[in-house]
C-alpha cells in the first residue's frame, strides 16, 4: 500500500496493481474510488498488469454513455425505505 502521490514514483517497482471497484459497467468499464484513474495511467506508462477484482453483485447492466443514467444522483433515504419500520423502540 502506498499514498496516491507516490503511485507514479514507485510503479516502476511494482508486479501488478490489484483493485476493487466499486462497480462494473457492461462494456468493461469500472466505476472506482476517487484516484483509481491516475493510477491506471501510471500502470500503463510501466507496461505493468492492471487487475480489477470484484465481486458478483458489484456487476451492472448500465452502460456509462445512457443519458438517462445517472450515477451521482442524491436522495432523501426515506424513498428507498421507510424509516419509521426501521426505527428501533426507546427504553
């Protein structure tokens, strides 16, 4: 494990890079955490093997070029369930 600023300053060292997205589109493509891109790039530039690890769940039928998708779309959390049922009895 290395901080993000150092990933190109050490990528010359490196076997492969292994990560875990956070979900996988239809196409190919990987919706990762905030920094996976440069690091991809920096991967490519040493000619080192990209490896991208995940589980069954994390795969998604959308394509990222469907206008009608929307992956940063905020919501009350009350429209996906209802938080009076879920509220736990004072003592």
């Amino acid at each position: 494990m290395i901080a993000d600023a150092a990933v190109f300053a050490v990528m010359a060292r490196v076997d492969k890079v292994v990560i875990a997205p956070h979900a996988m589109l239809a196409n190919g493509g990987i919706i990762g955490s905030v920094g996976m891109h440069s690091i991809a790039l920096a991967a490519r530039r040493h000619a080192v093997p990209f490896v991208c690890l995940g589980a069954l769940y994390k795969l998604s039928p959308l394509f990222p070029h469907q206008p009608e998708t929307s992956f940063n779309e905020f919501a009350s959390p009350a429209w996906i369930c209802d938080l009076e049922t879920l509220a736990l009895p004072l003592r």
